[in-house]
C-alpha cells in the first residue's frame, strides 16, 4: 500500500508541474527607434558528375546589413528600414578563384569589377520592409528603384546576378524565412510547432519546418529547427542553355532569441542536399552541402 501512495504522489506533483509549466509568447517586440546589425555568413559545398568527371565547387559568401526600426503602425506592424553594408564573396571551382569584397576599392580582376559595378548600386542603399509581431513579412518598398539602378548600367550577366539576388519576391521570402519561426501561440519548453515557407530564389524552395522550444534561460531563449526541403525548377537557364533541376535535403540547427525583443541573436544551420539536373538530355548528379551562421547585434 505504501509503495502504491508512493506511486499515486509522484503522478499528482507530475501532474501539477505540467499543468503549471511556464508559456512564452514568442514575437517580435519593436519599439521606434531599435538599431541592430545582422550579419550571415554561407558556406557551401557542391560536388557533380558530369560526362564522368567530378567537378567540385565551393563558395563562401557573407551579407552584413543594419536594421532600424522606423515606425509602428496602428496594426502593430513594424516599419523596419534596411541597408546594406557589406558584401563579399569566394568562389573556388575548376582550379579558378574569384574573390570579391565590398570593403576593397579596387577588385581583383576583371569578373570581380563586374560584380562591384552591380553591387555597388546596393552598399548604402536604404530600403522598407514590414513585418507582423509574427514574422510576416507583408510589403517591401524601395527596392525596386535600386534594382532598377543596377540594371541600367550592368553587363546582361550582372543584371541576371541582381535579380537572382535582390528581385522583390525573394527579398520578401527571404525576410519572411528569416523572421517566420514564431509560434501562433504561448509554447511551453519541449512543445514543437510547424511552419511552411516557400523561398523564392534561382530554385525555388519549398520548405516544411518543425520547431522546438529547446530551452530558455533569462533572457534568451533556445529554438531548434528540424525542415525537409524540395528545391525544382524545370525551366532554368545555365550559361545559356535551359536545364532542369531536382533536389531535396533538410535543413537543421538552433536559433537563439532575445526574449525582449523576439530577434535572433544567432543560429547555426546545416543543409545537406541532394538530387539531380538535366541539361542537353543529360542527367547531371549533384551533391550539396551548406552550412549558415547569423548573428544579430542590437544596439
């Protein structure tokens, strides 16, 4: 009998600790006036077979931009102006380098002049973007002038480069994947939730997201993100020609987040892709590993 009391407690304070466990209301939380820097540095990876001979690529590419907070609107929307500061890349492939970085006044050859003369035409230009307390993202404004810069005074190849890169869609897609993992409701610690994205860009992504709420400890809390990915395009041009392209992987890692505020402070992401492209009635196997990191700085 003693052992069975023993038993029947330990289910009611079981029982009552979960019934009293803590809820967080995950959002953002803006005030007028909010500076902080972000930063995301890419690495990635990619291996393809091609006529039987391996050909191997790999990249690494960091965007660093300021964020203020310009105003809130009467729905609690917030009017957030974004700049770009920095850009920079490194391309390895096929025994050649290209290295390109915003910070340098004179590039190092010709095809690095190129991607400076196109994103010249961004470092310090300002744009809008509003968002929910939820992270969607509804409106862009501004953009479109600065790609309309670009284009006016780039090479065909540039001009394709800004729009892979700056097209208003992605940039909405974009801000709403990076802003889109808040819950719709009060999460207890260990309660999941799901999301799903679909990311504009040369490949369209079309992603299913499960998140976590891992821990949270004073003012930070810790998310975990579990998401399958599938990537097609069936009409898309490469050096010319139009190809196909089929690929899925996931995409893992942790967010931390500031309580106060709802901006990530950091995340570490990995994204194993896997999958295949058809160009010229060829199937050209293609293996992808990336990796993300963000870090956010507020002010």
């Amino acid at each position: 009998m003693t052992t069975i009391r023993i038993i029947l407690t330990a289910i009611a304070a079981c029982a009552i600790l979960c019934a009293g466990a803590q809820t967080y209301d995950l959002k953002l939380d803006l005030k007028k006036g909010l500076k902080y820097d972000q930063s995301m540095t890419m690495n990635m990876v990619m291996d393809e077979a091609i006529a039987g001979q391996q050909i191997k690529m790999d990249m690494t590419a960091n965007f660093g931009y300021t964020q203020e907070v310009k105003s809130v609107e009467s729905n609690g929307d917030y009017v957030i102006e974004s700049t770009y500061e920095h850009i920079a890349m490194k391309v390895n492939a096929m025994g050649s380098t290209l290295t390109y970085d915003s910070d340098l006044k004179k590039q190092k050859d010709s095809i690095a002049e190129m991607l400076g003369q196109t994103f010249s035409k961004v470092i310090g230009k300002k744009f809008l973007i509003t968002v929910s307390p939820r992270g969607k993202v509804s409106n862009v404004t501004g953009l479109k002038e600065i790609l309309a810069d670009m284009m006016a005074s780039s090479t065909p190849n540039a001009v394709q480069l800004a729009q892979t890169f700056f097209d208003e869609d992605k940039i909405i897609s974009n801000y709403s994947s990076a802003y889109g993992y808040f819950p719709d409701h009060a999460v207890k610690v260990g309660e999941t939730w799901s999301n799903h994205n679909q990311i504009q860009s040369v490949v369209p992504i079309d992603m299913t997201s499960a998140y976590t709420l891992k821990e949270v400890k004073g003012n930070t809390a810790v998310i975990s993100m579990a998401a399958d990915l599938a990537m097609k395009n069936d009409s898309m041009e490469v050096q010319g020609m139009t190809a196909s392209m089929d690929l899925k992987g996931t995409f893992t890692g942790d967010y931390k987040m500031d309580m106060k505020s709802g901006l990530p402070t950091a995340g570490t992401m990995e994204m194993p892709i896997t999958g295949t492209m058809q160009v010229m009635n060829m199937s050209v196997p293609m293996n992808v590993k990336s990796s993300l990191d963000m870090r956010c700085k507020i002010k």
